[in-house]
C-alpha cells in the first residue's frame, strides 16, 4: 500500500530515471564477482583433472664395459679417429707334437721353441676407419733333433733369429651396433708381406731359419661384434689369398711353394669380473683345403695350416691408457702342421 501511493506520486519521467540509475550501480557491483566465479574451479569435477605431466627426459642408453680386446681375435669397432695405440705380445711356443695328414698327432722330432715378438701400431686417420701394422721379432731353435733330421754335417741343434712377414690391414666399420643386429665392419689389407726370411734355407739350420712365409697374401673379410650383457662378442671371418714370391732352396730341383688359401675363422667372448679384471675365452682357426706333398713337410712359423685352438686369459685395465692380457693358445686338433701351446703376455697403451 505504502509502494502504490509512492509510485502513484511520482511521474513517469522520474520513475525510468531511478530505474535506469539502480541498474546502472548494480552491474558495477556484480562485475567483479562475476569475474572471481569465473577464474574459481569448476565444482568437484575441476579437483579430479590432474595437471599436466612435465616431459620425461630420454634415458641414457646403458654403454658396454671397457675392456683390452682380445688377442688373437680382431675387434671390430675402430679405433677413435686421430688416436694412436701400441701393443706389445711376448709369447713362448713349445711343441710337443705336429699334425699328420690325416688328422693325428705325431712325433715332431725334436725339442722346437720359439719366441714370437710382434709389435702392432694403431691409427685411425678418420672417423669408422683404422689402420694396423704389425711388424714380429722371430727367435726360432731346435735341439736334440732326431738323427732322422739332423744337418749334413750331423747338427742336430740350431737356431735363427729376424723380422718376420710384415701385417698390414685396414677396416671400416659400415653398420654400427644395433639393438638387435651386431656392429659389422670391413676388412681388407695384407696378412703377409714376405720380409721373413723363406728362402735359400740353409740345411744345417734344420728348417728353423724359415720364419717368413714366403707369400704375399691378400685379405678380405668382415668383423662382428655385439654386447649381449654381461658378453662382448667377437668374430672374424676373412678370406685370405697368397702369391707365393719364393721357393724354399734355389737348388737344381726346389722345393714347391707352401702357402695356400686359407679361410680364418675366429671367435671371442669377453665377461668382465669387475672394473678391472676381464676374463678371456678365444678360438682361433684356419682352414686350408689343399694337401702339402711330402716336399713340403718343412714350413715356416708363420705359415698357415688347417687348425683350431683355444685361448683363455684374463686382461688388466692398470689405467685408462694402459692394458694388460695374459693367456696361453692350445692347439687342439690339425692337418698338416705344427701343433704348439703357447703362454703369452700382451701389454697395450693408447694415447
């Protein structure tokens, strides 16, 4: 009753006035309200989403241990370009026996030794690529030969000491290592330059003055090798050539060439034992398919026959640049040969 007669009392002019002033002063009011309800969470459904996660960074691939490397085994990886290593093998070979024609062991006639010295230099002049030297020291000495075998002036006991046939290869690694396939790397290069003395042997040495091969061999072959954790895996399979340069005598009727074809055939595995110590399990092999004639019973040290051994061992990281192995080579079974156990020491440093 009160708001009729106010109403009643005012014209309409000033009644649009007020109504227009109040809705003015209202919405400034509930601006700023209505801008914090829409910054606020939406309810309980706004408190169940979950921020967004930050990237996770990439794992680190997990890296295989250092270790020396095999000994006889070539490695596949080269070397880092622009580094040089040096290794040094010092090893003693004794013979209790050789190898028949027809796979047996045999007399060898003699006490034989020989002190096998080769020196290797590594460089890698670019990156997946290396190259290798190696240049042996050869001492090589009978005694008590077998009267069967002894010199024409009845010598049953000699000795000869040289360089041996010169190592030359290279290699470049053309598929790194994957997750499942193994790192492959190509291998070319001469196995045998001849600067071991092989002819014009002089027979009162009783054949222990032929330490080189006579031959010049080409090479060719692939490397593998993969970590399968806790192993390093290793593996050679070259085809190697030669073009025999020299007769063994220069005499009215010589002696026919040795050397052969030959496919080498290598495996290692390595299993470290700790930061420092690795042990070593190696089998060596070459494979020849050609008979020798009975002409051809003498051969040199380096002379490749059909052959498979084993080599345990066990390497020593001293420091980051310096490495030593130690082990001994079994020949186990042969054709054509000489058959030798062989301890040996290989220290390897890495500038």
């Amino acid at each position: 009753m009160i708001l009729h007669h106010l109403v009643k009392g005012m014209n309409l002019r000033t009644l649009l006035v007020w109504l227009i002033l109040g809705g003015f002063l209202g919405g400034l009011t509930l601006t700023p309200a209505a801008k914090a309800l829409a910054q606020a969470p939406a309810g309980p459904q706004a408190l169940m989403e979950k921020p967004e996660e930050a990237a996770k960074p990439e794992e680190k691939k997990e890296e295989a241990p250092t270790t020396a490397g095999p000994i006889y085994c070539d490695t596949c990886i080269p070397i880092e370009t622009g580094h040089v290593s040096l290794s040094f093998l010092w090893a003693l070979s004794l013979y209790p026996g050789q190898f028949s024609r027809d796979w047996r062991t045999v007399s060898i006639k003699g006490d034989f030794y020989t002190f096998y010295m080769p020196v290797k230099l590594t460089y890698g002049p670019t990156k997946d690529l290396e190259m290798y030297l190696i240049a042996p020291f050869i001492n090589y000495w009978v005694n008590n030969a077998d009267r069967g075998i002894a010199g024409p002036n009845g010598e049953r006991s000699a000795s000869y000491s040289g360089i041996g046939d010169l190592t030359l290869m290279g290699k470049y690694n053309l598929l790194p290592e994957g997750d499942v396939a193994p790192a492959v790397s190509a291998v070319a290069g001469m196995a045998s330059i001849p600067t071991g003395h092989a002819h014009n042997l002089n027979p009162r040495l009783l054949g222990v003055d032929a330490i080189g091969t006579g031959a010049l061999t080409f090479t060719t072959g692939v490397n593998l090798y993969k970590w399968l954790k806790p192993l390093l895996l290793y593996s050679n399979i070259w085809v190697n050539t030669p073009i025999n340069l020299w007769r063994m005598t220069d005499s009215a009727s010589p002696e026919p060439v040795r050397s052969r074809e030959y496919i080498t055939f290598n495996l290692a595995a390595e299993y470290p034992l700790s930061k420092q110590f690795v042990f070593l399990l190696e089998m060596y092999s070459n494979w020849t398919w050609s008979n020798l004639l009975p002409s051809q019973a003498t051969q040199g040290y380096q002379t490749p026959e059909t052959l498979l051994g084993i080599l345990p061992g066990i390497e020593f990281l001293a420091t980051e640049k310096l490495s030593l192995s130690t082990g001994a080579s079994i020949d186990l079974v042969g054709k054509n040969g000489v058959k030798k156990y062989t301890p040996m020491l290989m220290a390897t440093y890495a500038f």
